[in-house]
C-alpha cells in the first residue's frame, strides 16, 4: 500500500465500494491493496472489469495461490470435478440469479446429461463456487463477480460460448413465450415474481438479439412476450427501452413489429408521453390495416382510445373503446390484455354519468374473469368502477370498489396498481371528511411510485384529482398535523399500508418488519443501500458504481421488493437502524 494513503471521508466510499466489489475475499483486497503504489482506489475500480491481470502482486514468499487473484482461484477450480469444473465455467453465462431449471436447460448437453449438471452444482454450493438465495417460494443461485468473470474466461477458452450464449437466449424466449401464453390465469402473481427476479437474465438475452447479426425479429418477438411483466410487473421504463431498441432494429411490416407498436404506445401512454403513445399507435393500427391483422387492429385502436380518454379527448376517444370492445366480444379471445377494454370502456360511460352502465360492464367482467382466474385485468376494471361511483358521490361503493381491486394488487404485488388504489384510497377519503386518513395515504402511496414509475403523475388527469384532495386534507387538518400523518404513512411497509388501507389486522411480526435485517440482500444490493442512505440519487448512484443508470434502478426495485419496502426514506430508515445496531 502507499505509505502516505489515509482512510478518511473523502475516499472512504471508494475504498469500500472496492471491496464490495472484489465480493470481499481478503487475498483480493490484500492484492488491490498492493495495487496502490501505483494506482488511485478509483483507477483501481476502473480496472477490476480485468481483475485477474490487475491483482497480481502478492506475497511472493506465501504459497503459490497467493501470488495472484488467478491463482487463487485456479487452485480453487483445480480442486473441482471434471464436471463441477465444466459447469462453472458455463454458469458464467448467467447475471445475477438463476434457478435450476435454467441450469439444466441451458449447461446439459448430451455428454453432460442433467442428472449429471445437478450433482455438480451441488458440488459448486459445497465448495461455496455458486451461492444458493432462499426465498419463500423457490430456490435461486448465483455466483460472485470474481468467480462469473473466471468462469467467462475459461469459458471462452472452451470455444463453447457463443452456443451457451444462445442457449440461455432461447430458454428465456421460451420463458417471455409461456409468460405471454399463462399470464391470463391463476398464476399471474407467479409470472410477475418469476420475471421480476428472471429480468437481469432476460436483458442479456435481448442484448444478444439486438447485438446479432439476423436476430432482431426474435428480439422483437421476445420484447412483445414480455408485454405482462413491462405493465403488471412495473418494468415501464425498462419495456420502452427494449421496445424502441428493438423496434429501430427492424422496420419490417411484420405481426411482430405491430404487435410491438401498441405495447409501446400503451407503456408509452402510461408514462404519460401522450406524443410518442398516440404515434405509435397509429403507426400500429395503419400497419395492421396493411397486413390485414385484426388482432393487432382491435389493440392498437383500444389503447389508442385509452391514450385519448385520458387527455381529455372523450369525443375521439369513445368511437374507438366501443369498437375495440365490440371486436373482442366478437372474437371471444379474452385474455388479462384483451380485458382491459372494460376499465377503459367504464371510464368513459363515468364521463358520461352513466353509472348503470358501468355496473353492467362491472358485472360482465367478472363473469369474463371467474373462469380463468384472472386477477389483474379486474382489479383495473373495480379501480375504475371505484372512479365512477366516486364521482357519483357514492364514496361507499367507491371504497369497496377499490379495496376488492386493492386486495387483489396486493396479492399480485403489482407496483401500479397498489399505488393508483392508494392514491384513489386517500382522494375518497378526503371526499368523506376523513383528513388524517387521507394523509397517512398520500404518504404512502407517494413512495409506492417509485417503484411504478410515477405513472399516475404522467396522466394530469389523475393528478389533479390528487392535487385538490391533498389540498383539501391539509386545510382540514393543518399543516403540522397533515406533515406529521403524510409522514407515518411514507414510514409504512408495503404490508402495512395495505392492511392500514384494506382495514385489516397486521400480524404481530409484522409491525417490526422494517427493523429486521435483510438477509436476502447481495453484497451490491448493500452497497446502494449505503448510497442511497448518503443522499444519493440513481443517476449518482450508476456513476459512482460505473453501471448503467438503468441497472441502478433495477437494483433499487430489487431492494424495496426484497424488504417489503416502499421507498427510498423506509431504505435510509433502515440503513440507519443496521449502523446504530451493536
């Protein structure tokens, strides 16, 4: 080490991303250690994406394998079997968590049947080569960043990489596909928790579709697929990303590329860009009238009904959501997409002061939904009921309304959802007189958009709405005491701000559960925590850990999901409580 280097406050967060980084293995430290004769702790940080030929000065009188990173961990890889050895390297191709069904699937080969690939990943949790993450439904793997990148190496030494990169494309296409085809049942709170964990995989595998040469009608193909995690599971700004990419990448007129138009336009419309979503859904519907998709028709014209309904463009936007509506009763297809059109249609029989109707379309729904049980396209369709009544003044039948459609968000833990119900929650209410519980709901359903990202405050419909009852509520109740109410409801779990809302008793442990530890967290999840407890924002947060701003983000929804949270304050709060711990 450099004798004149201190540890104090101007370097110490670099110091101790460096050995979060280097997965905290003592011979890796030591070496970066020795590294700084030389080198800045931030040129050190530049320089680990090449650890193996950075850290090489070692205690040249120690053993062998501490002369260098490499060595170290050749002697751990030469202490495996011939097939734990071959299945490290080939789990390389995996980021973040994998399960073993995707071990199997994409690591066995004929000379590697999967029998054999399970007794070697047992081998690797022995020897701790790959980690096993215990949730309460699965089990989940992973391995360090120090052992993935050795893995790559030996990997690409293989001459096998290109095949196992493809492999692990097709078996999350063929997830994203039986997503797509399972999403309208009674498993779709498996289907938002499976993808949410799975989507550090599943960029890979679109990066590798739009990267190659041929492939990017695949990923167009694969992008669409995952329309159910991109709005059930809360991934807006993630499906545009990969909806504009791959959609520059292939111009074709193609099923494929229509279909991907209007799911763009509707994640477009729920962020409120009312430009890009009303181009691209007219783009989808003109290329669905060229190629004669009546499918692709009957959605590009009832999200672009959705889009205009929601700025105040009711004229346009009834034509459209009647005939969207009278096209899927005709077809029969129903599916959780396909019945979205009753929340859309109900919302404008609202503007029209038809509540009878909506009750109708309420009624039919239901009856739609029961067979499949399918959860998320009714809860939309109470949500919107709710908005209904509510104007009506009929503020008990919207409270039902929105606690039946809460209720069900919570089971799916629909980030959306659950924060649109609350908003809605706190505005009725206020309308009933009932200020401090509206306060305690603004606060909490404030913090729940930054995990759904702030959809509600793209529609300036909707944020009116809230604008005026929070108005109404701080007048009622005074600025101290609507501060101090607005304030317990932002220091709320997830769980408790749904049980404050639905009225029900929350267990015992439950109370306590921001207080517990986080044991499911990785050494990077902890790493942003300490960031974010230091006032950072995502953006500040990417550059100071060199990733992407988007990773950044997807670290943070990792986080709140993991610990039941539901917002960066409950995070610091956290954070807080683990630092003043003994």
């Amino acid at each position: 080490m450099s004798p004149g280097f201190r540890l104090g406050p101007e370097n110490e967060a670099y110091v101790a991303r460096l050995c979060q980084q280097l997965d905290g293995i003592p011979l890796a430290i030591e070496l970066a250690a020795a590294c700084m004769r030389m080198l800045t702790v931030e040129q050190i940080l530049e320089r680990l994406t090449k650890r193996f030929s950075l850290l090489t000065a070692g205690d040249r009188a120690g053993q062998m394998r501490h002369h260098t990173l490499r060595a170290a961990v050749d002697w751990s890889f030469e202490l495996c079997t011939e097939q734990e050895s071959l299945l490290w390297a080939r789990c390389s191709v995996f980021v973040g968590e994998f399960d073993l069904d995707a071990v199997e699937y994409i690591c066995a080969d004929e000379m590697f049947p999967p029998e054999e690939v399970f007794t070697a990943l047992m081998g690797l949790i022995a020897k701790s080569i790959v980690s096993r993450i215990v949730d309460d439904q699965d089990y989940h793997y992973r391995m360090l960043e120090t052992i993935r990148q050795y893995g790559h190496e030996r990997l690409a030494e293989s001459g096998d990489e290109d095949n196992l990169r493809c492999r692990h494309r097709d078996y999350y296409l063929r997830l994203a596909e039986q997503c797509d085809s399972e999403c309208s049942g009674s498993n779709q709170a498996h289907w938002i928790r499976r993808l949410r964990t799975e989507r550090f995989n599943i960029w890979v595998a679109l990066d590798l579709c739009a990267t190659t040469p041929g492939e990017a009608r695949t990923g167009l193909h694969m992008a669409s697929a995952l329309c159910f995690m991109w709005t059930a599971g809360g991934l807006l700004r993630s499906g545009r990303h990969w909806l504009d990419r791959m959609l520059s990448l292939n111009t074709e007129p193609t099923h494929e590329r229509i279909r991907a138009l209007w799911i763009n336009g509707w994640l477009a419309h729920l962020q409120g860009d009312y430009a890009s979503s009303v181009a691209l859904l007219d783009e989808s519907r003109e290329l669905a009238l060229l190629c004669n998709d009546d499918v692709g028709l009957t959605y590009a014209i009832q999200f672009l009904g959705d889009t205009e309904n929601w700025h105040n463009n009711a004229e346009r936007a009834l034509p459209l959501l009647e005939e969207a509506l009278e096209r899927h009763r005709a077809s029969g297809q129903w599916n959780a997409i396909a019945l979205q059109i009753f929340p859309l249609r109900i919302h404008t029989a609202h503007l029209l002061g038809r509540t009878d109707l909506a009750t109708e379309l309420l009624r039919e729904c239901r009856t739609l939904c029961a067979p499949l049980g399918e959860r998320w396209a009714l809860s939309w369709t109470e949500w919107s009921a709710a908005i209904a009544r509510w104007a009506a003044g009929d503020l008990e039948k919207a409270s039902e309304y929105l606690r039946e459609s809460l209720r069900k968000k919570g089971e799916l833990n629909e980030w959306l959802g659950i924060a649109c119900c609350l908003s809605l929650l706190a505005c009725v209410a206020a309308a009933g007189g009932d200020a401090h519980r509206a306060a305690v709901l603004f606060g909490a359903s404030d913090t729940m958009w930054e995990l759904a990202d702030r959809m509600l405050y793209g529609i300036e419909k909707l944020l009116d709405w809230v604008r005026q009852s929070t108005q109404l509520s701080r007048k009622a109740l005074g600025k101290k005491a609507f501060e101090a109410a607005y304030q317990q409801g932002e220091r709320m779990t997830q769980e408790e701000v749904i049980a404050y809302a639905l009225g029900d008793k929350l267990p015992q442990q439950a109370s306590t559960a921001a207080a517990a530890p986080a044991p499911l967290l990785t050494k990077r999840e902890l790493e942003v925590v300490a960031l974010i407890a230091a006032g950072m924002s995502n953006k500040q947060i990417a550059a100071s850990l060199v990733i992407s701003q988007r990773t950044a983000e997807s670290h943070v929804e990792n986080i709140l999901t993991k610990m039941g949270l539901t917002s960066r304050t409950q995070i610091v709060a956290w954070h807080s409580r683990q630092e003043d711990s003994p």
